[in-house]
C-alpha cells in the first residue's frame, strides 16, 4: 500500500513570507523525549573552561585599573622633574630636582623577581598538564598537584626575598640622608610612593599565593585548583612587568 505523506505543521508554516504565511521555523530536536529542556543548555555558558575564561577576564579588567594608576605616577615623575621654585637669594626660579643614586640591591631584587615570575609560570604550565590532570580525573591521585606545589612554594619565597630587599634599599637610601619624612627631594620623595606602593601591590601577591597553595589542598576539582593557580599566575606576571617598567623610570627617568 502506498504511504501517504501528511505535512507537519511545522512545514506548512514554511511559506513565502511575501503571500500571507510565516517566516520558517528552525526547531531544534529535543532527545526523543520530556518537554524540550534543553532550552538552557548552553555549551559556552557552562563548564571549567567558560569558568576559566571569566576569571581571568575579571583580574585582567582589575589589573587595568591598576596598571592605569602606575601610568598616572608616571606621568607625574616626568612631570614633577619641570618644576622650579625661586631662589631667595638670586630671586630666580631654579630647578629643584636632584636625582637620586639608586642603592644597588635594587638589580638583585629585580632578578629576584624575575625569576620568581619564571618559577610561577612553570607552576602554571605543571598545574594544566594534559596527562596529570587526566589521572586526577579518572581518580589515580593528584599528579598535576604535587608538580605544582613545589615551584608555588619557591615563587612565595622568591617574593617575601624581594619584599625583603626592598626594605634593606628604603634603609640604604634613608642612610644617604634620603629619608620619606624629611622630604630631602622631590625625586627621593618619588622613589619611596612608587617603590611602596608596587611593593603594597605585590604584597597582595604574596597573600594571594598563601591562599592559593592552602586552598588547592582542600579544592576537591581540579578545575577549581587551575583557576586559583591561573588567576594568580595572571597577577603576579603583572606585578614583575610593572616592576619592569618602573624599575626602568627610576633608572633612566632622571
């Protein structure tokens, strides 16, 4: 017996826009079954990597706040270097900035920091290891974690040592006749806001690394434990470039 073919009334509906019908409808299947609850599935929305996504998203739109902050001190180092006052004696306007000879720990500290930015990233790189993180998926362990822990830890020591540092150069350049609360000159003045405020910054640095090697033991996801240790890999990459450039003002800025 010959079948005979009933249009759905999906298809009937697939008429010329143009003669009275409506536009064509695009349904999608359902599974064969319930009443279409796949209307809030979506695959960009959900899962570890849209997770790691928006979080570095969120410290990349905080880091730029910062980061505009630093061009701002900047920009009034230049600035301040232009400015004059008069002399009571000759009753002329002078220049009032004496550059300030940098302690040389400073160099230290900078490969310090440096290097500590080169153990972070290979903390990184252990924590992503596509065959670590399978075996913490399938439940062998924790791989990915124990190859991640140790260079964590070195990067913690690196920047308490350069926090150190930076106390022993504030002491150094205090001992020169250059202290913060004399107010010698405008440039010594400079040198501690923007050597104190980047070592405030990474002082949060630190913190946020206690946080993070404490948390990824109780993190039971591996997917919980990237993010903790991508997020602060992400601020503390920043805080080494930032230290970067304004190491390079201080040096060749004056």
């Amino acid at each position: 017996m010959p079948s005979i073919f009933t249009p759905s009334p999906a298809e009937t509906e697939r008429k010329e826009p143009g003669f009275g019908g409506k536009p064509p409808v695009d349904r999608r299947p359902t599974g064969g079954g319930g009443g279409g609850g796949d209307d809030d599935w979506n695959p960009q929305r959900h899962g570890p990597r849209a997770l790691l996504h928006r979080t570095r998203a969120f410290v990349f739109c905080a880091l730029a706040g910062d980061m505009m902050f630093f061009v701002v001190l900047v920009a009034l180092f230049y600035a301040r270097q232009t400015g004059t006052q008069m002399d009571p004696r000759t009753l002329r306007q002078m220049g009032d900035w004496r550059p300030v000879q940098l302690p040389p720990i400073l160099f230290l500290n900078t490969a310090v920091l440096a290097l500590s930015s080169l153990t972070m990233e290979l903390a990184r790189e252990r924590i992503f290891r596509e065959i670590d993180v399978l075996e913490e998926w399938l439940g062998l362990g924790r791989p990915a974690l124990r190859r991640s822990l140790p260079w964590l830890w070195t990067t913690l020591a690196l920047g308490l040592v350069f926090l150190a540092g930076q106390a022993v150069a504030w002491r150094q350049l205090t001992a020169q006749g250059f202290a913060f609360d004399r107010w010698a000159t405008p440039a010594s003045y400079f040198f501690y806001l923007i050597t104190g405020l980047h070592a405030a910054h990474l002082a949060v640095g630190v913190f946020a690394l206690c946080f993070c090697v404490t948390a990824l033991g109780w993190l039971k996801r591996v997917e919980s434990r990237q993010v903790a240790v991508d997020a602060t890999a992400w601020f503390w990459h920043t805080m080494g470039l930032a230290w970067l450039v304004l190491f390079a003002v201080l040096v060749f800025g004056q």
